[in-house]
C-alpha cells in the first residue's frame, strides 16, 4: 500500500483561505506526523547523580542547542516516492532569531540538480522549492549543518533522503470538462470532470468555484467524509446540509479541494460544471488517479475565475521564481 493512504487526518490552514463545499470532516494537515530524520538527535533518561565527593570538581552541565528540527516534510525514501513538484518544508523547534544562518546551513543534494531557494513562511517554518520541477526517479538528500550554525554548536545535524517517483503531472480543463495526466510526459489517462458550480460568495468569494493554478496533490484518502460544517451547516434539516462519504479523494489544497469520484450525477461528467469545488471524477477514472498519486504530484487547473492562493495547501508555484526568491533570508541580506 502506497504510505500516502497512512497520512493522519489534515490540520486547518490559517484564515487567510477561504473554505469550499468539498471540505473534509477532517481538517487538513499542512505536514506529515514526524518521523525521526538520520542524525537526528534522540532524548534520554536523565541518569541519577551521585553526591560529589568533598573538593571534588564540579562538572559544568552540556551545553544545550539553541536550534533544533521539529519536522521535515516529506517521508524519507523508505516511506514514500514524492512528485515532481513537491516541496522541502522544514520547521525548527523554536522561533529562528538568525534566519540567514540557519539557512545557510541548509543543504540539498540531488542526482539530478536544478536550481532551487528557500522562502521563510514563518518565523519557525522554511520551504524549498526548485526553479523547475525535480528530475523524476531520483534520489535527493536534504542535511541540514546545525552544529554549523554560530552559538548551535551542540546541535547534532540532521539528514534525510527524498525519493522522486514518476512524473505525474495532471491538467485540468474546467471549460472542456476534462482531466488530462501525463506521466513522465506521455498522455496516460484522459478523465470526464465536473468541477465547480459556483454560485455560494463569501466575503466577495466564490467558494463554490474550483481555484484556478497549479497544485500538488497533499495526501489521500480510500474514502473522505464531506460535511457542511464548513459553512456553520451541521442541521440535517438545513436545505444546505451535506454528509457525504467520498470514494478515491485526493486532496489538493488546504481550502478543501480534492480529485475524488463523483458521488453520482454522472450525466454531468465531462458536460457541465455541477460540484461544490471539487474536480468530480468517473469512478474508474478516479480510482486509477488516487492509485498514481504520489504527493508533491503537480494538478494544473485552467479555466475559472477564482485563482488559487500561494498560500493555500502546497500551491508555492503559484508564485513565479523571482518572487520566490524573495522569501529568503539570505537574499535579503544581500540586497
């Protein structure tokens, strides 16, 4: 079983995404439960002490490191194969004073290089992403130096190696209703979809309207239960109420969205836009996709009016490479 199908429930984005109609009963996660990186430092009973004897030295106490690694995302190679598109996200234990030194002493290795920057999205959180999507079927290795860094020297470093599967790169058509995935760059599969409606504002958005951009596929589900609650609906008597268990969910984005199996209405599967924000999909052809689906695979949508927010879920190629570029500390301080 692909270990996408293991990811625990997701954690909500902050309230700068507006929600839509697919929304999980659960909420998303923007990471993955830690795993313990290679080097990473592990924690131990604190041994009794004896009485110092009389005129006895006094020991001074271990330094302790000033910065640590909370989490890194994705899983290491033995876990999981990752798409071309998917990002490096590291979160430190602790609020990062000096920004430009802890990335400094950040370090990513492919087999098959391209360019590629961080961007601070917090003052704990850091991303990597590359100028252009990662070579596929290759290994890529992530260490981050954190002895090196001025005042950490107690600090153990960390590594971890990244597996790159086949390219997956999916296109998403909302006006011809259709859903187009390439793998390693030949047409393999062309999906009927009906994506959103519209029809719902909130707070001037359309949230019934699929966001338009480039998304990475964040993680799976054999079936995903769709509720209402989203919108303050939770009366099964409220004409607006839903409670649906969804077959084949891939999710998209943080605000909700997912490729998953249309739950019926199949009349309108490659003919008209009828979901809540969601790309519906035919049973088959929604099953193969959640069978493919790595994370970090790259889903483009084209053809709506409501555009995807960079910040929402993993969508970081909404920002081009200058932009991108800008997040980092150590441009920052060389401007």
């Amino acid at each position: 079983m692909n270990p996408l199908t293991r990811l625990p429930a997701l954690i909500a984005m902050a309230a700068l995404v507006s929600m839509t109609a697919c929304a999980a009963e659960s909420a998303p996660a923007t990471r993955a439960q830690p795993t313990p990186a290679a080097g990473a430092p592990t924690k131990s009973a604190t041994a009794a002490r004896k009485p110092l004897a009389a005129g006895a030295a006094k020991q001074a106490a271990p330094k302790k490191p000033k910065l640590e690694i909370a989490d890194i995302t994705p899983m290491g190679e033995t876990t999981e194969k990752v798409g071309v598109g998917f990002p490096i996200i590291v979160t430190f234990d602790r609020d990062v004073r000096d920004k430009a030194a802890a990335e400094a002493a950040l370090e990513v290795q492919a087999d098959k290089p391209v360019d590629g920057a961080w961007r601070w999205v917090s003052a704990r959180k850091v991303i990597y992403r590359t100028k252009t999507y990662w070579k596929p079927h290759q290994k890529v290795l992530f260490t981050a130096h954190l002895s090196q860094i001025p005042g950490n020297e107690a600090a153990k470093d960390v590594s971890r190696r990244f597996a790159v599967g086949t390219a997956n790169i999916s296109v998403v058509d909302t006006r011809r209703h259709v859903m187009k995935t390439y793998r390693d760059g030949k047409l393999a599969k062309r999906i009927a979809i009906s994506a959103g409606r519209g029809g719902l504002v909130r707070n001037g958005v359309d949230v019934y309207l699929t966001t338009s951009g480039t998304h990475l596929t964040m993680g799976k589900k054999r079936v995903e239960t769709m509720t209402s609650s989203w919108m303050g609906v939770t009366d099964p008597k409220d004409p607006q109420y839903y409670k649906e268990e969804i077959p084949w969910a891939v999710r998209i984005s943080d605000s909700g969205e997912y490729v998953h199996q249309s739950a019926g209405y199949y009349q309108y599967l490659g003919r008209s836009n009828q979901s809540h924000g969601c790309v519906r999909a035919t049973p088959e052809g929604a099953r193969w996709f959640y069978t493919i689906a790595q994370r970090g695979d790259v889903v483009k949508i084209t053809g709506t009016k409501r555009k995807l927010d960079w910040r929402n879920g993993w969508s970081y190629w909404q920002l081009n490479w200058t932009e991108w570029k800008k997040g980092s500390a150590l441009t920052a301080a060389k401007s």
